[in-house]
C-alpha cells in the first residue's frame, strides 16, 4: 500500500501541471472559473492521499512511545 500512495502522490503531482485550463474562460454550474473548479478538485484529492498516507504508509515505531507516559 505504501507504493499506492507514492504512485498517487507522484500522479497528483503530475496532474498538478495544469497548462490546459490556463486560457479557458468557461464557466462550471455559471459560478467558478473550470481552472479554479480543477483545482479545488485538486485539493480535496489530495486531502483524501494525505489521508491515505498517513493511515497506510506512515512510519510508526512502537519503542518510542513505549516509556514516555504520554508526558512531553
């Protein structure tokens, strides 16, 4: 799983580069500019790999929590 979600994050990176909506002046629902639509689309799946990267793929280490109390 932890390669899934660098492949994601590599993907959402690539996908990040944007050339394509630059000069395109359409409208989505009549409200937001189809860049700031793709973009704010952008956000919320990156929110859901963040999500993902830190329930799959995080480093965990149970020899640091182990003596500290729960005091910092």
């Amino acid at each position: 799983m932890k390669y899934a979600v660098w492949s994601l994050v590599l993907l959402l990176t690539i996908l990040h580069l944007d050339l394509w909506y630059w000069e395109d002046s359409r409208l989505v629902a009549g409200i937001m500019p189809v860049g700031l639509f793709y973009h704010a689309g952008m956000s919320l799946a990156a929110a859901v790999v963040w999500y993902l990267a830190t329930r799959f793929a995080w480093p965990f280490d149970d020899s640091e929590d182990a003596g500290s109390g729960g005091a910092v």
